[in-house]
C-alpha cells in the first residue's frame, strides 16, 4: 500500500487543481450571466498546504476551523475528496444553489464550522467559541473532549480591528484551546504589506499571552541552510524586503539566479549552492517556505502539548504552485485557459476528467480512499449536533411596580425567573459590554453570580463595604461580564447562540448593550445572525428618551436596523405586560429549527425561529392595569393590537411603538373633546408587522387571494377617510409604511436629526413627539377639516 506520506503529497497537488478548475469553471466554462464571476485563485494556493495539514491530519472531530474567506474552494475541494459535497456543488460554485464564494454555516452543504466573508469576524468567533466551551465545561454540560477553535487568518486580515478587540477580551477570561493560523504572504488585495509585520505580530500575541511559533522556512530550504554557503542564503533570505521576494517568485528560476549571483559575489560557498541548482530547482528551493511545506506543518502542530492559545505565523507565497504567484495583481487574477491546461497537464489530469476525484493521483484508488477513511476528521462523519428543547412554559411572577420602564421591567423578569423558573434560568447566559447595572441585569447576576473558571471572593463584601451588586464570580455563574466593545459582544452572542450546533448543548444566551451603540457592532450583529445564531438582544436607553446624556447617546435608526437586519425579531414594548409576553415567546423561537407547521395567520415562518432584539427604555410610566388573555398575547407577538379600538365613525388613528404610548394617549384624550372616536394602535413589532404584510403580498401575487396579515386585520374596520398618525421614538420611517397597507392619509412623527441633552419633556417638544404635537398632527389629517386647520394654524 502506498505510504501516507505520499498520498498527502498527492492530494495537496489534487485540491489544487479543484480548486483553481473550480473557479476556472465558473468564469470560463459554464454560462456566467453579464459580469465576471470572480473567485481567488491566488490566495486559495496560498493557503492549500496549511489546510491540507489540517484537514488530512491534524484535525479531530471535536476540532472546529474558521476557514479563511478566500480560500474557500480549497475548503470545498477537500470536503468534496472526504465525501462531505457534490460534484454538483463544485461545478455550481458562486452560482445559485453552489457552494459559496466564502464559507457559509447555512448555505454551504459541507458542514463549516463558522460562516466567513466579513474578514476578521471568524477569526474572532474561535475565540468566543473556545469560551463559549469553557462556560459549558464549567458547568459540567461537556460530555467530550474539548476542541481546539482553529481560525485560518490572512495578514491582511489582520488589518480588522475586531480581531485585537477580540485578542484583548480573551487575554481577560483565560482564554484556552484557541488556535489561529497566519497565512503569512505578505500581500493585500491591492498590493504588498508593509515591512516587519511578522514582528508586530508576535509582540501583540505574547502580550495577550498567545504562544508564537513561526514557520518561515521549509524543509529543501532547512536543508540547504545546512550545506556551504547556507548561513549567507538565510541571512539574504531573512533581509529580503517582501516586494522584491514577491518579484522575484513571479519572474521564475532564472531572475533568482541573476539576483542571487548579484547579492553573493565574491562569497564562492554561497555562489556554488546556487549553481548546484537548475532554474527549476531554484525557484522550488526559493518558494519552498514552511507555509507550503504540509509535513513540516503537521509535525509542528501535533507536537503542541498544552491548551494555552497558539499563533502560528506561516510563510507563504500568494498563488504558490500557479503562474500567478508572487504578482501584486493576483489576488482577484484567474488564470488563462493556456495557464489551466498548462497546469492540467503538468498533474497528469486527461482532458474531460477534471472533475474526477483522484484522476492525476498515480496511486491504486483503493489506497488512496482508505487513506481518507483513516483522516481522524472524518471519522465521526458529519459533526452538527443538537439539544433537547428547553422548557419555557414555567410561570415567573415579576414584581412590577405601578408606575416602571420597560428597561426595569426587563431587569424583574429576569430576576423573577431566576426564582421562579429554574429549568429555564440555567441555561440563560447573560453578557454585556461593561453596562450591567445600567441596563437591570443588577437583580440578575445578584442571584445567579458572575461565571469564573474558579472560585473568587468579593472583596467589598469581605470588607464589609455596603454595596447592592453582590460580585460573587464562580464557575457555576451565569453572568460574563465583558470590556467596553460592541464587536465582542454581538461577536461572543454568536458563539453562544451556536452552542447546540456546536457543542450539543442548549444556551439562552442573553445580551444588553445602549441601543445606540448597536451600530458600533453592527458587522458582528448581522456576522451572528448570517450564521444563524440564537440570542436574545435588550437594547437599552433608547432613542431621545434617554434624554440628558445628549445627542451621542440618542438613537434614531436602530428601529429601521432592527426591520431590515434578517434572523432578528424586533419588538420595542411600551408595557411591562407585553415584555413579559415577548420574552416568554423569544425563549421558546431561539429553538425552532424550522421542524414545526407553519402558522399561516400571521405569515412570518415562524417554525424557524431566530434570534430576538428588544428596543426598550428608562423612562417610567403607568402600567396597565389588565388580563392579558391568550388573544392579548397573541396580538403583542404578532406586531400590534387596539389599545382604543376604531369604530366606524373613527376619523383618526394614533399608532405608536414604545416609550411615547403615554404622550399618544394623553394626545388621544385631548382630542377626543372635540373628535369622537380617536382609535389608538399599539404597535409593539413593526419589524413583524411588516414582515407579515410583505408575505402576505408574495402570496397573493403567487396567486393565494385569501392570504390576508395581521396589520390588514387590524386596519381592515377603519375608515378609508380617516387619518393615520404614527408616533415613534426613532425615525418615521419605522411607522410611515403604514398608510400603505389601506391607502389612509399619513403623518409620520419621529426622529430625524441628531438631539441634545435635555429633559424629556424638552426632547419630545423638540422632536414634535409630544401629546400637543400628536394633536395637531391629527386635526391637520381630519377629514375635511385638515385644510381649513393648516390655514388657522398659518394664520
């Protein structure tokens, strides 16, 4: 049987003829449509040793890799080699219902581990998901060995700021079993990297308390350093600036002859070792940095002995083994058909079998399929797990006062089911960005403590310092708290959020950040829920409410973020009651996985769950005093309900989201002293609101006449003459949609520009938020009444 060895030589040659035809296929073969299909030729070379390494040896099943975005079709060619993708998928590359151009945990067939594309994100998700397996093995839910979280990192990438933010957090919380692979080729998309990079790495690295190995050179040049005149070779080497290096690998054999008899004159023992190699054999020895040296990698990789964080830097060549390597332009550069069958021909691959699995490989097949049969990876087959569902339908009892926030209210249901609701409350997991206490979490963490790997005392409490946060940190805790960076947080959500399809085991995780600070992580918001993570967000002060922290802190367009951004359900209550409801039903939706019947009333899909963010704020009002029935209930989750219900002489309708309910109800009174029949809507989803009416429209154009949403119930009995005035404490155009589902005149109010620090009395007026603003508003809408009042107004 053919020894190992040689068959790894032979599939490393293999996935890079996939995956350079992969993309040739795609840009000069199949039928392409108007523009170039595009893909990366060069950097998947680059990268094709270190994933061959990986993949055919190094890896186990409990192993967990961020792929590098750009070298996704060698990812995909060697999953197709394992038997985990199509030949369909391959040939359809960047094509619809193909394997995608970046690694995707719900589009692509061949089980990735982490979504990339957004470079950065994935390398900071192994982070957050190695921490994500310390929190479940402390608390004793980890039944297998931990895995190591391995990212495949190009040194451009690491341009991204996300990743130092990530380094910083982990340095913080120990971070363990944390691998990231440097693909050290020294170019960008548009050029050649700056000088001493590699330096800078490793001294950020070891100040975080990363291990840094570096693999520069391989094994024919170890070799050669060994021999006369080897010690001057390394040196040139060493002091090569990485323009001419790069330059030099483009041009081939005979410019590293020229250049190197230029550099070692006069050194006849440097001389002689370059004459006792061909062009050929030069230009290999010159290429042959340990980046593209599979074996040395291997070794070097499975002699790690502990689980402290590891940074390999390895030495590549951008387009290694093609005709592009080494050129400034390759990075979006495809190889001409000559170039490909020049290549096709040099593996030994017939015309018409470029897509056969081992045609090129000068092995016996069967030798070369027990060899895959072997790979530790593989051995478990496909490796998405699942969890259990969780039970949500335990009653917790708030303790909400007369007179509450939706922000305190959201603080006494955690609190409450922390009591309450203990099958439930272990698995909740809350975070936040250094702003726990000023989001409610206080209650919270008070009970259940903050998650530690050990044990560690409260000091204020030993010092019998009076304090109302009992900081008890234990590996039992269910709290983690996090520095100052949004990235992190929407970036460990994720993590978290993944936990059942990674590691088997069911979290909630929960997380509160200012609502305006949501755009700080937006990349990393929409990162978790590209890759389908399940979390619950409390975004919180929100919008002018928060009314003396000034314009900086003020939100406007997180609404309009929150409908827009898929996977995120958004609701922004203004009662205690119907957060209450809206929390109890998102518990339960961040554990649909698509396996339910469709609930056709309200056409959200709703069987495949998602994740939740709620808009909430730190101004108090007067609850409620009511039953909130099942009916109730099913109308807060649906998007709205009638808290003043029309009737068919209702000339105007007040729709509001949130915190302005009391200045809509206040306006709706003072309006009806002269109005009869003012209906007020509560609209606590418009992302779901909307949602539903879109659907409902696609099914109605498919031909389903009696698909009817929730947003056309409600306004189906109001008047076509009426008005309608949408209030809401961010942009109008959350609520200003809603005159299109019947056709009534409408008057959005919100927020449009930046604010300033003042009461919230003086910001609502400001904004024209405010119950005097809303009645006028209306009176200008009134039918047959709107002109002749303008023209008062004017006067």
């Amino acid at each position: 049987m053919a020894g190992n060895l040689d068959i790894r030589t032979a599939l490393e040659k293999k996935t890079l003829w996939l995956s350079s035809w992969m993309i040739h296929n795609a840009n000069n073969v199949r039928a392409k449509g108007r523009i170039k299909v595009g893909g990366h030729q060069a950097s998947s070379a680059s990268m094709n040793a270190i994933l061959n390494a990986l993949y055919f040896d190094v890896l186990r099943p409990e192993d967990r890799v961020a792929v590098k975005p750009h070298a996704s079709p060698v990812f995909h060619a060697i999953q197709y080699l394992l038997g985990n993708q199509s030949l369909q998928q391959l040939q359809d590359f960047r094509g619809l219902g193909g394997a995608q151009p970046y690694p995707s945990r719900t589009k692509d067939l061949d089980d990735v581990d982490f979504s990339t594309g957004s470079v950065g994100m994935g390398v900071a998700m192994t982070a957050f998901a190695s921490l994500t397996q310390d929190y479940l093995a402390g608390h004793r839910w980890l039944d297998a060995p931990k895995g190591r979280m391995i990212a495949l990192v190009g040194d451009a990438e690491l341009d991204e700021g996300n990743i130092y933010e990530a380094l910083l957090e982990g340095a913080k919380h120990d971070l363990r079993n944390c691998w990231w692979v440097i693909d050290y080729n020294r170019q960008s998309l548009d050029g050649v990297v700056t000088e001493g990079l590699n330096a800078r790495f490793r001294d950020i690295f070891v100040a975080c308390g990363w291990e840094v190995i570096e693999l520069k050179y391989g094994s024919l040049m170890q070799a050669a350093f060994q021999r006369p005149g080897g010690n001057a070779l390394r040196s040139w080497i060493d002091h090569c600036e990485n323009a001419l290096y790069s330059a030099l690998t483009f041009k081939g054999g005979a410019a590293w002859r020229a250049q190197l008899e230029q550099e070692f004159a006069g050194n006849n023992e440097a001389l002689a070792l370059v004459a006792d190699h061909d062009d050929d054999a030069l230009a290999r020895l010159m290429g042959n940095l340990a980046g593209h040296d599979a074996a040395l990698i291997s070794e070097t990789m499975k002699a790690i002995d502990h689980d402290r964080p590891v940074c390999f830097i390895c030495y590549t060549v951008k387009g290694h083994g093609l005709p592009l390597a080494g050129h400034k332009d390759n990075h979006a550069g495809i190889m001409t058909t000559a170039q490909i069958e020049g290549l096709r021909n040099d593996l030994g691959i017939a015309a018409g079998h470029e897509w056969d699995r081992f045609a090129g490989m000068d092995f016996p097949r069967e030798d070369i399929q027990a060899f895959l049969d072997t790979i530790p990876f593989n051995a478990k087959g496909r490796r998405r797990h699942s969890a259990p569902a969780i039970r949500v339908d335990e009653q917790a009892r708030p303790r909400i006062k007369e007179v509450a926030s939706t922000q305190e209210a959201f603080g006494q249901i955690l609190s409450a089911i922390a009591s309450d609701a203990p099958a439930l409350a272990q698995r909740i997991v809350t975070t936040s960005p250094d702003v726990s206490v000023s989001t409610n979490l206080g209650p919270w963490i008070n009970k259940t403590g903050l998650f530690a790997k050990s044990e560690q005392s409260d000091v204020f409490r030993e010092q019998d310092i009076p304090s109302t946060q009992k900081w008890r940190r234990h590996s039992h805790g269910r709290h983690i708290e996090l520095g100052i960076a949004e990235n992190n947080l929407f970036t460990f959500l994720g993590a978290l959020g993944l936990s059942h399809s990674l590691f088997g085991e069911r979290l909630f995780p929960v997380g509160t950040v200012y609502d305006p600070f949501i755009c700080r992580g937006l990349d990393a918001l929409n990162y978790a829920c590209y890759q389908d993570a399940r979390f619950m967000l409390a975004a919180t002060p929100s919008g002018v409410s928060l009314s003396h922290e000034g314009g900086a802190h003020q939100s406007i367009s997180t609404p309009l973020i929150g409908m827009a951004q898929d996977g995120l359900a958004t609701f922004e209550p203004a009662f205690a009651d119907e957060l209450n409801v809206i929390m109890r039903w998102g518990f339960d939706y961040m554990q649909r996985d698509g396996g339910r019947a469709q609930a056709e009333q309200n056409w959200l899909r709703d069987e495949k769950g998602g994740s939740v963010y709620l808009r909430l704020s730190t101004v108090p009002h007067e609850q409620i005093g009511r039953e909130m029935t099942d009916a109730l209930a099913q109308d807060v989750i649906a998007g709205g309900y009638w808290l003043r219900p029309p009737t068919a002489t209702s000339s105007v309708v007040l729709a509001y989201t949130g915190v302005v309910a009391p200045e809509v109800i206040r306006a709706a009174g003072l309006l009806s002293e002269d109005v009869r029949d003012v209906a007020v809507l509560a609209v606590t989803s418009a992302d779901r609101l909307n949602a539903g009416w879109q659907a409902a429209e696609r099914a109605r154009q498919r031909g389903d006449y009696t698909a009817l949403s929730h947003i056309e119930h409600l306004l189906a009995n109001v008047s076509r003459d009426a008005g309608l005035i949408t209030v809401a404490d961010g942009h109008p155009a959350g609520l200003g949609w809603l005159g299109g589902v019947q056709g009534h005149r409408t008057k959005s109010l919100g927020v449009e520009h930046f604010g300033q620090a003042a009461s919230v009395e003086d910001a609502y007026h400001l904004h024209g938020l405010d119950a005097n603003a809303i009645m006028h508003a209306a009176r200008a809408l009134m039918p047959g009444r709107g002109a002749r009042y303008i023209t008062q107004l004017a006067g």
